[in-house]
C-alpha cells in the first residue's frame, strides 16, 4: 500500500484524528499528473495541452500549486482506502486540518465519526399505561359550552347582576394633572354598553374595577364614579389624571341560555335528541382525551428510552440540525409578521436563553431520530407494499391540499423534489411504526424480537434507490424531507457515502450546494485559516476531505505551512 495512516480518537467531538504518511514514489506521481492536468487548463506557449514539462509549469503556477492539486489527487484516489484501512466509519466529509510534511508526504484529516446508539435493554422499559376515562362533568361541561354559544340577551327589571350588560348614557371628564393648570375635557360618550363583571382587568375600559361597580344598579338609576390614573398607566395621556364618569342607567339586560332539549338539538346540530347529542359528545371527548395521552405517554417513554441510550454523535450534526431550526423559526416570524427581537420581548427572554432553548431543541430531535431509527433497525421493522402506497398517497394529498393542483404539477416535474417526498412519506411511516413498537413495548403488550443484523450494509428501513448510500435503518422526519424539496430537491444520494450513518435533510443539502467536483479545492484557495472549520458545502462522507490547510504556495516547498 502506498500510505500509512495512524489513529487517534477524539471523544469530546465524536471525531477521529487520522495521521496518513504517502510514499515519496506515490507524492511525485501525483504531483506528475497534477502537472500534467495544470497544463491541460493553461494555454503554455509552445506546448499542446496537457504535454508542457513538469518544470516549465512549475514555473508559470508555482511548486505550491502543483502539490495543491497533488494532494487533492491523492486524497481523491486513496480517501476511501485511508478510511478503511483506519476502520473508521465516517458520518461526515473529512477536513484536511494540516499539512506536517512534505518529505515525507504527512497529511492529517479529522474526520467527524458517524453516530453511534446503544439503545440498553430498551425491552425492559414499562411505563404504565392508564388512559383517562370521559367523566359525567366533562361531557355536561361541553354541553353547557354549546348552548352558551346560542345564548341571547333579554332586558330584565331588576337590579344588574354579575354577567348582566349595562346599556347606559355615559359622560366623561377628564381633570389634568394634580398641580397642573389648564381646564377639564368633558366627553359625551353616548350610549354605552359594559358587563358587569369582578374588577379583576387589568386592561379594563374605562378604568379597571368599572364593571363591578355596576353592580345592583337598575333601569333609571344615575351614578358618579371618580378615578385617578396611576403613573404607568398604559395610556400616557391619562397618567396622573383624575377622571369623573357620570352614568345613567337605560336598561339592564341578561344572558339567556337555552335549555338543553331535543327541540335546541335539532335546530342547532345533525342529531335528533339529546341522548344521542350526549353519546356523540362523549365519544368525541373520549377520542381527543386518547389522543393527547397517547401524546403524553409517547414522550413519556421515549424520555425513558433516550435516558437509558448512550448516544455519540458528532457536533456537526447538532449543528446542522441547529440551523434548521433557526430557518423554520425565522419562517414562522415572518409568517407571523413579527421580529427575533419582539418575540423575546414578549418571552421575557434573551437572545442567549432563547439559543440555549434551539440547542436544547435541536438535541433532543437528533436522539430522538437516532434512538428511534436504532429501534427500528433492532427489531427489523419493514413498511409492506401496501404501507409503502399509503404513505405516499398521504403525502401526495397532503400536497395537494397546502398547494393544490399547480403543486402536484410542479412535483411531478421535478424528479428529485418526487424522491424527497417518497423519502419523507417512508421516513414519517417507519418512524411512526418504531413509536408503535416502543409504545407497546412499554405498555408489556409486545415481546420485542431482535432481528437479525445484516452484515455490511443494513436494510431494516427501506430507502427508494436513489438513496442508496444512505444509512437504511435511519429514516428522516417528514418536517425534514418536505423542507428538502422546498430547496429544489437538494440532498439527493451518491454512491460512496458512509453506510448506516443517519442524515438529516440539513446535511444532504448542504452537501449538496456547489458541489462540482469530488474533491473541494484546498483553502488555501479562497483564503481560508489553517484551523478554520470546514466549510458548510460539505461532501460526501468517504469523499474526500476538505482542507482546512493550506498546503505550501510557489516553489518554496521545504517546509509546510500550517
């Protein structure tokens, strides 16, 4: 073999530190048909592409060009080998974080791990499961809610009670501040309505504590009410102000709720008696109540599977899962017409609490992605081709619903954005099959059975074709795979990348950005620090690494930079 390659693993960052020697013979080969390829690109007065001497393009370009593309070579053509031979399986492209020497050739490449799950003895995990039952109370609490929705007011000669409205005459006059000289503002405000409610407003118009003071009046009764405004009040006009609110009461009117009979069903819902109004309820209630504590006790135990795994995974993953988060919450501002800054505002939160919080987030969705797809893996969960059909035609009209007939056009056009969707409808069925098994692991009603694993490459999950490469036991989230398509279909497989290691759509499409060649240029191309992180176009994860060195410029290649 024309290389040697040591080992060192880094745990903290998930990553493994490869040291690779190349053989003097092998480095000027390299950098022979480094040479030759230079030349094949520059126009070199009195040469034909491609056949000037190494010397005389040495001399147009520079000794330290032709050991860029040299390496570049060489990684291209060895990367894989330098892989396996290290038993490294990669979960990202490698980064070429230093050149150590040129004689011999020392390169050293960081190479982010791919993840690594150990799911315990996920078997044993019981949590009890006690669905509520719909109460007597629940179901007459939602009746009562139904006929309050057809309720009428009704003048009624009496004395106004707590949820009565008060129609009124009212006159305002405002007083300016205490020590302050200019003449009282009156304001007729008409006829006006309020309910007579406890002072517990603090928004309450005019004045928090009105409405119950409205108690007990009648038809016919006059009243004067005095209130000054406190200094923060929200209102600045009013702040520090004396206002005297002179009312005379027109009428007292009160809430009326219909009776619940069979007559109120039938003009008001599709059944035709109260009995059977009430069974519907019932049923309803007791559907939404299942809903939310299946909710409720699948977080419950996928919190006790993820506390009980051990999870590596390499910071680049958080990373990109970090940044897809940020987008969808940046989207979600803009939909919503608001700013990053008036949302911590309203938070009470700042802007490092509030990126802690994504953090947190992002985490907690990766090894719930992981925990879940090693689930998957261990107990050999497989869509049948009738699940495979239902999971696209869901997602197909799930499509046509948010983007109608012109959405399902354009899908059809693009075959890549047809890929990322029957991926994600793949991924969001597998998934949801694993929550099954893990839910009734839990509940004791399921004897999980380890599948076999299949040696080299697993094929647990199915993928479509396309994606081969990719890890097949690692379905994606549906969230993730609708946002790829929305970028144009980005992220698309190729052959070569590390099997069994989980993607998310944030790394294919990165990946997938301006990737032109197989190997990205050296930094020292585009200026770029010794130590600076690999750039967000990443490539494949046995492709070959990025440098994050820049390798020795012009003909004074002694000694290597850093």
């Amino acid at each position: 073999m024309s290389f040697q390659v040591s080992k060192e693993i880094l745990p903290e960052q998930h990553h493994a530190r490869l040291t690779v020697t190349f053989d003097a013979d092998e480095f000027e080969k390299a950098k022979r048909r480094a040479a030759r390829e230079l030349s094949k690109r520059l126009k070199i007065p009195g040469f034909r592409p491609g056949k000037a001497p190494y010397a005389v393009v040495a001399r147009r370009v520079g000794e330290g060009t032709i050991i860029e593309e040299a390496i570049d070579d060489l990684l291209e053509r060895h990367y894989g080998e330098i892989l396996k031979k290290a038993e490294v399986e990669p979960g990202y492209a490698g980064a070429l974080k230093e050149v150590s020497s040129l004689d011999p050739l020392t390169l050293v490449i960081e190479v982010p791990l791919a993840p690594e799950v150990d799911l315990g003895d996920y078997k044993s995990i019981r949590v009890p499961y006690e669905p509520p039952e719909v109460t007597d109370e629940e179901v007459e609490r939602t009746l009562d809610n139904l006929r309050r929705i057809y309720i009428s007011i009704e003048p009624v000669d009496r004395p106004a009670e707590m949820g009565d409205v008060v129609v009124m005459d009212l006159t305002t006059t405002i007083h300016p501040p205490e020590g302050e000289e200019g003449e009282p503002q009156t304001i007729e405000e008409g006829e006006t309505a309020l309910l007579v409610k406890e002072a517990d407003d603090p928004e309450e118009w005019p004045f928090p504590g009105f409405g119950k003071a409205l108690e007990g009046l009648k038809a016919g009764d006059e009243k004067t009410l005095e209130y000054v405004y406190p200094a923060d009040y929200p209102d600045e006009t009013l702040r520090g102000r004396k206002a005297v609110y002179r009312l005379a009461v027109k009428e007292v009117q009160a809430p009326v709720i219909p009776e619940l009979n069979d007559e109120f069903v039938k003009e008001n819902t599709e059944f035709e008696t109260v009995d059977e109004l009430r069974a519907a309820v019932a049923r309803d209630l007791q559907a939404r109540n299942q809903m939310k504590y299946e909710d409720d006790y699948f977080r419950q135990v996928l919190d006790t599977l993820i506390a009980q795994s051990h999870i590596k995974v390499p910071q680049e993953m958080l990373e990109e899962e970090l940044e897809q988060i940020r987008h969808s919450v940046a989207m979600q501002m803009e939909q919503a017409g608001t700013t990053l800054e008036h949302t911590l505002q309203a938070a009470g939160k700042t802007k490092e609490e509030f990126e802690e919080e994504l953090r947190a987030a992002a985490r907690r969705n990766v090894e719930q992605r992981l925990v879940l797809a090693e689930l998957a893996r261990r107990e050999g969960l497989e869509l049948s081709e009738e699940e495979l059909s239902e999971a696209i035609n869901e997602a197909l009209a799930e499509l046509f619903r948010t983007e109608g007939e012109e959405g399902v056009r354009r899908l059809a056009r693009d075959e890549q954005a047809l890929q990322n969707l029957t991926v994600s409808a793949i991924s969001a069925r597998t998934f949801r099959k694993a929550a099954d098994r893990l839910m009734a692991i839990a509940r004791g009603e399921a004897e999980a059975e380890e599948a076999p694993e299949a040696e080299g490459e697993d094929e647990a999950t199915p993928q479509p074709e396309a994606e081969e490469g990719r890890s097949e036991a690692t379905p994606r989230p549906e969230a993730e795979e609708a946002a790829e398509a929305e970028d144009g279909g980005e992220g698309e497989g190729e052959e070569g990348r590390g099997e069994a290691v989980p993607r998310s759509e944030a790394e294919e499409a990165t990946e997938a950005e301006g990737k032109d060649e197989a190997t990205p240029r050296p930094e020292a191309e585009d200026d770029r620090d010794a130590t600076a992180p690999q750039p967000e176009a990443s490539p494949e994860p046995d492709a070959p690494p990025a440098d994050d060195a820049a390798a020795p410029a012009e003909a004074d290649a002694g000694e290597p930079q850093a």
